[in-house]
C-alpha cells in the first residue's frame, strides 16, 4: 500500500484538474478530530457471517463483484450483499470453486433475485469465473486459504490477490508513470478485519496499512467539505452526469487526491488529537457523511474496480 500512497501523492502534485485545498484539510480535521468512529462493520443486517471460512469465501466473492451500480438508479452494495448471503444461506456451497466457474450471467440475475441485466454483467460474471478458478488452482478452492498465506498482513495480502487475480489489479498510467489504487484488493482485507473484529481470519497485524478505498462517493464528499477543488471544465462534467472515461487524467486524477487528500487529513487529525487514526475509520466516516447526502454528485465513471 505503499505504493498506492506513493503514487496518489505523485498524481496530486502533477494534478491538472483535482487540487488539494490545505485549509480546507485542516479545518476539516479540526472539526473532527474528537469524533472519528472507531471501525464497527455491521454484519447482523446484509451480510452473511457464521464466523468460519464461509464468511471468508462469501467477502471475497462480495468484493470481486462490488462495483458500479450507478447505472441502474435502483441498485446499490446493499442489494448485492443481501443476494449473495440468502444464496449463500439456501445453499452452502453456491460459492465453492467449481460453481463459480459456471454461473452465467441469467443465474447471477436470480441469484440476486434482480429482474433485468446488471450494470456491465458480463463483467461480473467473468470476474466469479476468474475468482472461482484461480481458488481451485492456488488456494484448494477456498478464499480461506487465501488469506492464511498472507501471514497475517494486510499488505500481504492485497500483494497476493493482485497478484493472482487479474481482476483485482486497479492500477492505471497517468502522465506516463503506473498509478496503483487497488481499491477491492484493500477492500477484502478491510472487511475481513471488520466482520471478524480483528480477531481470527480478520487478524491483520498492520490494518493501518490499508488507504481509504477510492470511489464514486468519497470524491464528492471531499468536494463538498471543501477538501478538493475541481477545475471548471471537470465539475462541468459531473454536473451534467457525462461520463468521464475510465484511467483519462481526470478519473485517474479524482481517485488519486481522494486518497492522498484522506493521508493528509489523517496526518492532521493525529497531530491534534494525540491518537492513531487509521485510514479506514477516515473513509467509513466520509462514506457515511455522503450516504447522508444522496444529493451530492459524484463522477460517472464505468469500471470494474469501483
């Protein structure tokens, strides 16, 4: 993940479209700086979890799929997890090695009980047969296993998964220098600390590791607060929800000081407060200050990494 913070600090000094405001970073950080939640992933509700190795399979299959509903205005993450736990729930082994190298697009439809085509379909069906078949040849078939090799390190693993799993790889070229995001990979092991409470397969010795996971949301929260600045001609886009291509110098650009404009904050806050603030509190708290404002604008972007 040193990268990922490297090379987001490259793009913010180079950027042409997305600026960092500092005096909106710290007046955002003092106004926060005692009321950071600290993480509590809610798995009573949408997500599956039995504590074992099924929840492990079942977060990663998640977050293979967790990308891009913007196009149909009524799907959200939420429909998505709640299909996959009451598949999981009819059918234990919906998510082994061997199925998930077969599903079809149709079949992820009633899985996820959704009436018409998902947003870039054939793109999440390929990703479970890459998922599916990458865990039967590496990992004996289980996301289990996956994790176990990664020692105990968030770093780790997200080194494994996108190493392994091409799906994962959310990495772009920007002004002729590799960008790394790797926003899904940084996901999985943000969950699997959450759900398992750091404990067990969520034990993860360096969680402060993990950035803040680059989106559609967080961008135009940061926007809003006064934390980013847009050029004229790229709020001129969002504003009139054109698309903006995937890996051109904006997008790569919005995702990039999104995730060093939250370093910055995150270095503030941890000089004012005196405490360690991870990066995953940051972001759940920006996630949620931003579902609260559903009237917020964010960018259109088609992707599978976001």
């Amino acid at each position: 993940m040193e990268e990922v913070r490297a090379t987001s600090a490259w793009v913010a000094s180079h950027s042409s479209h997305v600026t960092l405001d500092s005096s909106g970073i710290e007046s955002l950080a003092e106004k926060i700086k005692d009321s950071i939640p600290k993480v509590e992933w809610n798995f009573e509700g949408i997500h599956f979890f039995d504590n074992g190795p099924l929840t492990v399979q079942y977060l990663f299959v998640l977050d293979a799929l967790n990308f891009c509903f913007w196009p149909d205005s009524e799907m959200n993450y939420d429909h998505l997890a709640v299909g996959l736990k009451e598949a999981l729930q009819n059918d234990s082994s919906a998510f082994d090695a061997d199925r998930l190298q077969k599903y079809t697009g149709p079949e992820l439809r009633k899985m996820l009980k959704w009436p018409r085509p998902l947003p870039l379909e054939d793109e999440r069906v390929r990703l479970l047969h890459e998922v599916g078949f990458e865990l039967e040849k590496s990992f004996d078939g289980k996301a289990s296993n996956l994790v176990k090799s990664c020692e105990k390190s968030a770093a780790n693993l997200v080194a494994l998964i996108t190493s392994h799993f091409p799906g994962f790889r959310d990495h772009s070229v920007y002004k002729g220098r590799q960008i790394f995001i790797y926003k899904r990979a940084q996901i999985f092991a943000a969950d699997l600390w959450g759900a398992f409470k750091g404990q067990g397969y969520g034990e993860l010795k360096d969680i402060e590791s993990v950035t803040m996971f680059a989106d559609y949301i967080v961008p135009a929260v940061l926007q809003h607060l006064g934390v980013l600045r847009y050029s004229h001609s790229l709020s001129s886009i969002i504003e009139s929800n054109r698309e903006i291509t995937s890996g051109s110098e904006e997008e790569v650009e919005l995702r990039a000081c999104t995730i060093h404009a939250v370093e910055e904050i995150r270095e503030s806050v941890q000089r004012k407060s005196g405490k360690q603030v991870l990066s995953v509190e940051l972001d759940l708290w920006l996630w949620a200050y931003g579902v609260r404002y559903p009237s917020l604008q964010h960018h259109r972007t088609l992707s599978i990494y976001y």
